[in-house]
C-alpha cells in the first residue's frame, strides 16, 4: 500500500464565492491509534476531529496561534480534545481510548454513539493575544462533521459544508482517513448551491476518496464545474510540543506542599503522545530557582 505523506490543500472557485480546505490525514490518525491505543470507533471520532482541528489552525495567521477543539457529549469515549499549531499539525486524546459501542445497524462504526450528543463542542482559538477567542456550540449528532457545519453556522456564522471520515481496515490500523471544509462567501448566487449540493452528494465519503486519492483530489471532486485554483499545499504531521522544559515548569507552579506529598520521583506522562518523564524533586527547585533568577533580573 503506498502511504504518501499527510496534506493540507487549500483551494478557492474561479468565481471566488467558496473557498475549500483538504486534509489527508491517515498517518496522522494512525499515529494517534498507536500512541493511544485506540479502539476502532474512538480511532474514528479521534481521526475525525483532528483533521478538523488541522484545517481550522492552518488558517490561524499568527505563527505562534493555536486552536484547541474539545468535544464532550457524554458518551463512552469521554471528552475529545485535539489541538493544532497555525502550520496544521495536529494532537489529540479521547478521555477512554478503548471505549467500544455496537455498529450501526448498517454496519458502519457508531462515531455518535460513542461520542454522545449531551454536550458540548467547543473551539478555543489562542491568537497569540491577550484574550483566546472561545466559541461553542450544542453536539448534534455526536457525529462531528454535522457538529462542525453547525458550529460554523451558529457561533461564526459563516455557512459552511464539512465532511470528514476514517476509514479503518480489518487489523484495526488506518485505511485513509481526512475530509474538507468549504465555506461560502457572501452574495454566492443560489444556482450555485444547488450545483454545490450534488457535487456534495456524488462525492460520497471522504474516505472513500482518500482510499486512492489525495487532498487536491477531493476538492477537484467537490468543486466540479468550479473550476478551483489551487492555493496552497503544505505537508502536515502529528507534532507533539511537550518537552522537559515545559513539564518543569508546569511542576514549579504547583503548589510546594503537594509536591512534597507526592514523594520522591515524579512520573509524568504527556497526555498527548505518552512520553513519560521522570523529574526529580530537586530539579523543579533548581528550575523554580533559575527562573525567580531570571525574572529578578528583567
Ligand atoms: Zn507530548
């Protein structure tokens, strides 16, 4: 099977009324079920939310901006969560990675019946301002593409079409996985939305596409008779940015007591892509020294 390398393509129609975004995503969400260890269904909410999350903070401008997407609806799976830098790489987490619910009765992997529709999605765009812009909306369908168009609608109000799939073969590991985002600009004509609409349709799932397919691929299809220029094709990867730096200083703002209590040796482990560290009591006091040095000096 050839695995080409994970994408982001972002395109516009000649006519300038929809813009589009594509991810390929299957490392990614491969990725993501081997850190994890992820039962199929979660593997497919966790896939579908972090190709999500990729092409909403490919759009962020500021190179130090991040977007966080976290989706609680009560279900088995937990609380997703799945973070992107403003390049699109993506991390992520399901609260219960091995959480499992019955298939559909048309046999496909039950993403809303794990995911749960009692709650939330919300967005935490971080600008890299003073204040990170928090947008949410009520869970749907639990299925998460309906769950993003309607967030877009209500809390951007920008209308929009998303679609994203997961395709898991029968040994559990990633087939194809990603999906797009199109959003319509104002004054779009209404012949176009009907045009829109069955391309939608004889599309069919994403997946289906990035079984053979790229990125570029699914948007040549979406777009049919549009007529789409190509914007901008970048690769995109599941990157981690813990470090043992950013673990100290998380620890030094602890409480001093509560460290104590915990003893000697602290294991901590990434949440994100399960890298355990190992930090000594002694450590955090020379961390939480040097920087009280550093801030005295500024
Ligand atoms: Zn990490």
């Amino acid at each position: 099977m050839n695995t080409p390398q994970d994408e982001i393509v972002t395109a516009v129609s000649s006519d300038g009324f929809i813009r589009i975004s594509a991810v390929s995503t299957r490392a990614i969400v491969e990725r993501a079920r081997q850190i994890h260890n992820t039962s199929p269904v979660v593997t497919a909410a966790l896939g579908r939310t972090l190709s999500a999350v990729s092409m909403i903070g490919y759009g962020l401008k500021d190179p130090k901006a991040s977007v966080t997407v976290r989706i609680n609806g009560g279900g088995p799976a937990g609380t997703i969560l799945a973070v992107s830098d403003s390049g699109g790489n993506v991390r992520g987490y399901a609260q219960n990675p091995q959480a499992d619910v019955p298939a559909r009765p048309d046999g496909k992997l039950d993403v809303g019946g794990v995911v749960g529709t009692d709650g939330m999605l919300t967005v935490i765009k971080d600008l890299n301002l003073r204040e990170p812009y928090v947008g949410s909306t009520q869970l749907f369908s639990g299925e998460i593409a309906e769950d993003f168009t309607r967030y877009f609608a209500e809390s951007e109000q920008t209308p929009s079409a998303v679609a994203l799939g997961v395709l898991i073969d029968t040994d559990r590991t990633v087939r194809a996985a990603g999906g797009y985002i199109l959003s319509l600009l104002p004054g779009a004509p209404e012949e176009l939305l009907d045009t829109l609409e069955a391309n939608i349709a004889s599309t069919g799932p994403v997946s289906e596409i990035l079984k053979e397919g790229t990125a570029a691929d699914l948007i040549e299809a979406v777009l049919r008779g549009f007529q789409p220029k190509i914007l901008e094709r970048s690769p995109i990867e599941y990157r981690c940015y813990c470090s043992r730096n950013r673990v100290l200083s998380a620890m030094a703002s602890i409480d001093e007591k509560e460290l104590e209590d915990k003893g000697e040796t602290v294991e901590i482990t990434c949440q994100f892509c399960d890298e355990v560290y190992r930090v000594e009591p002694s450590e955090i006091e020379a961390f939480r020294r040097n920087t009280e040095a550093s801030e005295a000096s500024e």
